[in-house]
C-alpha cells in the first residue's frame, strides 16, 4: 500500500477523499507530505457501527479454530509484505527502518499468538451444592469493540488490539493515529485478503476527540481500548463510564532505572541504551528515570555517554540509520525545552542537546547529569531521546523517589544481589519490571501498569480475557 491509497476501510469497503474532509500525512524526516488522509464524517461512523454490530453476531460464533486460520493467514501476509511496509512505517514514523522491520515481523507474530491462544478461551465447570444441577462458567465475547492507537508503534499497538478483539470473537473498529494512517490500512489489507468477513474490522479516521466522543457514545460499543496520553485516558475512560462500557487503558510511562553499588556498569549502560533509543526513545516504557549508585556513576555515566554519543542520526530510510526523526514538531519542542530547562538549573550536557540540521525533526542522543530531583525531566514522561541521570547512596530513598510519580508502567534494576532484586522487584510500583535486562516486551506476557499509567493488561492470557466476559450457567436437567 503507498500513501496514495489513504482510505477509510468500512464494512469491507474503501472509501476515499472524494466527499470528505482530510489532512496531509508529512514524513517526519523530511517534513514533506505523503498524501492526504480522508477524515470519516457521521455517516461514515454510523457505518462503522452497524457493520460491527452486524458482524459480531456471526463472528462470535465462527469457530476459534476457523478464527485462527484467518488470524494465521494475514500474519502470513504481513511478513511476505514485511518490506513493502517497513518502508511505510518508517516513511511516516521517522523510525530507522531497521527498527520497522523488526516491528511488523514482531506484530505478525503478535497476530499468530492471539491466534493458538483464542483456542484456548476456555471456561471451567464448578462441583454444585445441588443434586444433578450442572454448574458451567462460559467465556463469551464481550462485543463490539473501539480502540484507539497512537503514533509511535504504528504496526505493534493495532496489532494488539485487532488480533486480541479477533481471536476472542469480538468485531474491531480502530482509530489509528493520524500521524500514521498506513500501516494500519496495510494491516486491513492484510486481514481482508486473508478472508476476514466484512465488518468485523473497520478503520476510521478523523478528529481524534469527534471520532473518540460519537464512537463510546454509542451503547452498541461494548470496550474501549486506548494507547495513548493519561489526559485523553481520563477523558476517554469518563466518557465510557456513561454507558458501564469496559475500557482496557494503557497510558504513559516515566521509567526509572536503579543500578546498584554492585552492578556491572559499562554492561548496564550497553543494555539500557538498546532500549533507551529504540524509535529514538518514543516508547512508554522507555528507560527515562536514571538513578545509579555513587560507587558506579561515573563509570556508568562515561559508558552511556560514549555509546550515545556514536550512534548514527540521519534519516530513518537510510540503512545505516540507527536514531531517525522523531515522529513531528511537538517531539522536537519537547526535546530542546526539556535540555536547556535543565540546564538553567545547573544540570551539565554530557552529550547531545541540540537538533540535528534544519530540515526534518532530529535530535540526538542526549545525556544530562547532576539533574535535580524536581527537574521537568524527572517529573513529566520525556518521550525522546533524553537521559537524565542522578547519583544516589540511600536505596530507600531512591525507592521512594521511583514511586513518588503517578506513573507506573514499567522500571527496570540492575543489580547482583538476588536478595536485592527481589526487594525492589516487590517494592516498586509497576506494571511490568525488568531485573538487569530492559526486553519485557513479547505476546505472551502482560502489557499494562498501574496508578495513572492504566488499567488492563494487552498481550498474554490477560491480554484476551480482556475481550471476554464470564457467563455462569447453572442447569438443572428435567
């Protein structure tokens, strides 16, 4: 699919710009537009709705297997066409496209799990009080769903919720980014060419708060779930509590990172830094809070700084790409505010700090020290390619400054001890914890955290009881 394709896909049909508003899609590294995106109106939305509808009353009753080899056969398709939309990723993300393709072979794969796992959507039969009553707990699907994705992994985060809504037997309407339109429209196609039944995925765009309002308004929505910003998930999850609708909400994340007096530190800062940059740090649970002991600092702070400092930033289309442009202008101005902030209050610029040329959003790995513990950084969700680092003596207090925050998806320790590990893997509030690595990302585990970070999980078993609701059946034979 190329960006001159933009559509809307709705009951099986795609609709164009002709008749409707829209807005140009830029590449990030260039800042020239890719095409124009169609913006769905109200009979658009309507559609989508009826069609979701329609269609869940077959879809929940097609067999989980005959799920699966449709499921099974679009993951096929997304990896035959894995290049072709690698390039789209990076076009319109700004990601190397190194990176792109390790994202659609890994929502391919995404797809594939959901596919064996709505197999085993199974329920329980429960010993009854009763004489000959048979007493059974069903898992069902919950129905209509409306889910929202960001721009920043625009294959990853849809893939989660279409294959999960899918495999459960629930019918998807999805709201991408419009930052990032086609990769999800070739994740349509490929559903489409794999058989998928009219209706049972739709793909909308427009005005994210007109689309998101008239979408959870409607009692025909039985869940929402949103990727996105804690603002908008406040918003969004308000909205839904108007009809009792479901919500699955996974919202930002400030990751700290302890590395102890007894870790590895130049192994510490090589594993981090994988992470850290990994679409030039625009991922939730990006490492983003450093505290590292004050008998490992320096070295830490001399490592991470030298590996920073020679990564490659140029045009994620590039092959020898390894930081590309952040996904638009906002990234950008986020990125020289949060630097030269914390520079005002006395932190010192390792490395990095400035943009990258005139033309397209790049900003490079970027190392700050000393930083105080109030500063913005250590305070709001960076997003970017920004480390702020603090030395530290007291674990308690460094604990406490973890937790202080209302974000709570993911963290990260690096030390030794075993005893220690477990301390702080009890201790601190996450959703998800890694211990001396940062890879806390597959399909089969849970994808979620807690406070103002969301409510849910996406991936693993609790990622498609997410879809499901239990019905107790109790019989008594005549």
């Amino acid at each position: 699919m190329q960006h001159s394709d933009l559509s809307l896909y709705i009951a099986g049909e795609w609709r164009g710009l002709k008749g409707r508003s829209g807005e140009d899609v830029i590449n990030p590294a260039t800042e020239q537009s890719l095409g124009s995106l169609p913006h769905a109106n109200r009979e658009d939305l309507e559609d989508a709705i009826a069609s979701a509808t329609i269609a869940f009353e077959k879809w929940r009753t097609t067999p989980a297997a005959a799920r699966a080899k449709i499921l099974v056969g679009a993951a096929r398709l997304l990896r035959e066409r894995s290049e072709q939309i690698a390039r789209i990723i990076t076009l319109e993300q700004g990601k190397p496209i190194r990176e792109s393709r390790v994202e659609i072979n890994f929502a391919a794969e995404i797809i594939d799990w959901y596919a064996e796992e709505g197999k085993r959507a199974y329920g329980r039969l429960v010993p009854s009080r009763l004489p000959a009553v048979q007493q059974a707990v069903h898992k069902v699907p919950v129905g209509p769903v409306a889910a929202f994705t960001p721009w920043n992994v625009p294959a990853t985060t849809p893939a989660r919720k279409i294959a999960g809504a899918l495999a459960a037997g629930c019918t998807c309407i999805l709201k991408p980014s419009e930052e990032t339109p086609a990769t999800a429209l070739a994740i349509a196609r490929a559903f489409e060419d794999a058989g998928l039944p009219a209706g049972v995925l739709n793909i909308v765009f427009g005005v994210p708060s007109e689309i998101s309002n008239f979408l959870i308004a409607s009692p025909k929505i039985s869940k929402i779930s949103f990727t996105g910003s804690i603002a908008v998930g406040k918003k969004l999850t308000g909205l839904a509590s108007e009809n009792m609708t479901r919500v699955t909400m996974e919202l930002g994340g400030h990751a700290p990172v302890i590395v102890c007096e007894d870790a590895d530190a130049e192994v510490a800062a090589e594993s981090i830094a994988i992470n850290k940059y990994r679409n030039a740090g625009q991922i939730c649970i990006a490492p983003s809070r450093f505290f590292v002991h004050e008998a490992v600092h320096d070295k830490f702070l001399a490592k991470f700084s030298e590996v920073s400092s020679k990564l490659v930033v140029k045009n994620g289309i590039e092959e020898d790409s390894e930081i590309g442009a952040l996904a638009n202008s906002r990234r950008l101005d986020a990125m020289e505010s949060f630097v030269s902030n914390a520079e005002r209050s006395g932190a010192r610029l390792q490395c990095g700090g400035r943009r990258v040329g005139n033309a397209g959003f790049f900003f490079p790995p970027t190392v700050i020290s000393d930083v105080s513990a109030d500063d913005r950084m250590m305070t709001d969700e960076i997003f970017g390619p920004v480390v702020p680092i603090r030395r530290f003596t007291d674990l308690d207090e460094t604990i406490f400054e973890a937790n202080k925050l209302r974000y709570g998806l993911a963290a990260y320790v690096y030390t030794k001890s075993q005893a220690r590990a477990a301390l702080l893997s009890d201790q601190i509030q996450a959703g998800m914890i890694g211990v001396n690595h940062t890879f806390i990302f597959t399909p089969e585990t849970p994808f979620g955290g807690v406070k103002d970070s969301g409510y849910g999980s996406e991936g693993g078993i609790e990622g498609l009881e997410a879809y499901l609701s239990p019905k107790f059946v109790s019989t008594l034979p005549q």
